[in-house]
C-alpha cells in the first residue's frame, strides 16, 4: 500500500464475466435487432439536424458530432444534458489552449503541418468526403466518414476512415467507442514526435479539472498529472465535481493498438489524451501503409471505484458474445 491506496491489480488481468459485472451489457446486447438507415426516434437514432449529426433519442440527445469546414470535426456533448457537463462545450470559457474542443482526433505534426493547434493562416483541415454514413437501432448509433487531411490550401496528405458508436445504456454511464485509420495513400507520412498530439484527446471541463478540485487516475493507481503524465497505462480516468455530482470520463486503449498500452499526456487543466508520437519517437509510414486506433471513452457518474472503470475496461476488451435475432 503507497500513500494510503491499495496495489492496483494487472489491468489485463482478465476477470470471468459475471452478472455483476457485465449484466448490463448482457440485457443491452441480448437483442440487437436490425440497424435502420432512416432517422428514427427511437431509444438511439442518428439523424442530422442545424448543420450537425446527433446522435439520441431527440428528447434526450446526449452526443453532437460538429463539423467545422474551419478545421476539423470534433464530438460535443449535448447542451442540454446535466449529467454530460464534464465534457467541454464547443465554445470554451477559456483563453488557454482555444483549439482543445471537447473531443477530437488530430496530430500536431503531420508531414510538418500542424492539425492540433490551429494556427492562424496556416493550420491543416480534415475535410470529410461524402456523406456521413448514419444507422441507428436499440442498442447503438453509428457514424462513418471518410475525411482527407489537407494542407491549409487544400493539398492532401492522407486519408482517414473514423466509425464512431454511441450506446443506448444509461445516462449515469454512457460510452462512444472510436475506431479510426490513418492511411497514407498520397505518399510518405510522417508524424512527428509532439506532444500536441492523441491522436485522441479529450478537454474535460472546467468545473472538473485538477486545477479546480478534479483528479485524474490512471489503472495502476497513479494519481495526478505528476505520477500520470508521460506514463504508459491501458486507462485514465479523470473526474471532478459539478453542481453537486462527481462526474468523469475515463479513456480507453484497446490492446490491439500500436505501442499499446499507450502514453498519456494528461495535464491539471483538463486535458486528457492518449499520446504515443511524443513519447515513442514518431512514427514514419511508406506510401500504402496505414495505421489504425480503437479506443472506447466512458463518461460516468462518481469516482474511479464508484464508476468501476477498471471492470467496464475489461467489458471493452473482452466483450460477450452475441448473436444477431432478424426481426
């Protein structure tokens, strides 16, 4: 025991999936039904609406996927939903840091340009091609796209492919899972070693960051940015309180993820981001390679324990087995 905390167990330790533990998601599961192309308003639908893709039922909506032609396309929480206040607007209270926009995927260094950071006249854009493939059903909501990162004239250095999944489970514990592939399809690609970077990255709120009362955790049981940062952890959670609730969102790495499990660059003013090109060096991609990242994020009700992160992190990597029921 160190500073009054338990040991914390191997994270991948794998536990026998009991009714405790993934009963949830059993009943989530045990009927998937068919996914419906249409708008729906069901349970979990995704539909388009102001120039933006929802994702919800549209009495509660609980996600917004925002694209900005300005520079790239960020997930927000709805504005309206209390228990989704520990992830920050779209338009920040903040001077410090303006581009960290609630969560988001970029790299501050691609072939020399810059997606993380915007800067003025000179910032890299992901610009989605196509439509956004919505399908929605009981259980989750999809978003596919396809989005070109271009120069800020508009040359294109790359192609990613992004899916992401939105669960129907409820308000006190709500997850999006997101796959995405960076190909190198329009020749060499570098991504430098920055620490502005994820590619996955998270500004939690203001009410709930270090610096105004938060903590952050990782699944060894490390707490703070000090014992956090730069360290290699399957999670991080990172939790506050607001208008009287204990609030978080925990990040997950899939084992199947290169240089897994990942760096974290975490900071006491609410960011929270998966970061393996600072901290391994960057990566160098032939033309025709790619490179593909899954990571679930968990937005939760109470602390680390009462959340239970470390048992919904092995729900993610060891998900049951289901059947599909054709109705």
């Amino acid at each position: 025991m160190r500073d009054g905390r338990r040991p914390a167990r191997n994270p991948l330790d794998r536990k026998p999936l009991t009714r405790r533990g993934n009963g949830g998601i059993r009943r989530l599961c045990g009927r998937v039904g068919k996914l419906s192309r249409s708008t729906g308003s069901g349970a979990d639908s995704a539909y388009r609406e102001g120039g933006s893709d929802r994702c919800g039922d549209r009495r509660q909506l609980f996600y917004l996927l925002r694209i900005r032609p300005r520079a790239r396309q960020a997930i927000h929480r709805s504005r309206d939903r209390p228990l989704w206040s520990q992830l920050h607007p779209p338009r920040l209270d903040t001077k410090e840091h303006p581009h960290h926009r609630s969560l988001w995927v970029a790299i501050g260094d691609v072939n020399g340009i810059d997606f993380w950071n915007e800067p003025s006249g000179r910032y890299g854009k992901q610009q989605v091609t196509g439509h956004v493939e919505k399908a929605a059903g009981p259980v989750f909501a999809r978003l596919a796209s396809t989005q070109s990162w271009c120069t800020h004239g508009g040359k294109a250095q790359l192609t990613e492919k992004r899916t992401a999944i939105f669960y129907n489970t409820p308000a006190d514990g709500r997850f999006i899972d997101l796959d995405f592939e960076l190909f190198a399809d329009k020749g060499r690609l570098e991504l430098g070693a920055t620490k502005e970077a994820g590619p996955l990255g998270i500004r939690v709120a203001e009410s709930i960051k270090a610096d105004n009362g938060g903590t952050i955790a990782n699944a060894f049981g490390s707490i703070g940015e000090k014992e956090c940062w730069g360290q290699r952890a399957p999670w991080c959670d990172y939790y506050g309180d607001t208008d009287g609730h204990t609030l978080g969102i925990a990040a997950f790495d899939h084992p199947d993820n290169d240089d897994f499990p990942t760096y974290w660059h975490v900071r006491d003013y609410g960011l929270l981001a998966a970061n393996n090109l600072y901290f391994a060096g960057g990566k160098l991609l032939k033309k025709g390679q790619s490179i593909r990242y899954r990571h679930r994020i968990y937005f939760h009700e109470g602390d680390t324990a009462a959340a239970r992160v470390a048992d919904k992190y092995q729900d993610y990597i060891h998900p049951p087995e289901i059947g599909v029921v054709q109705e």
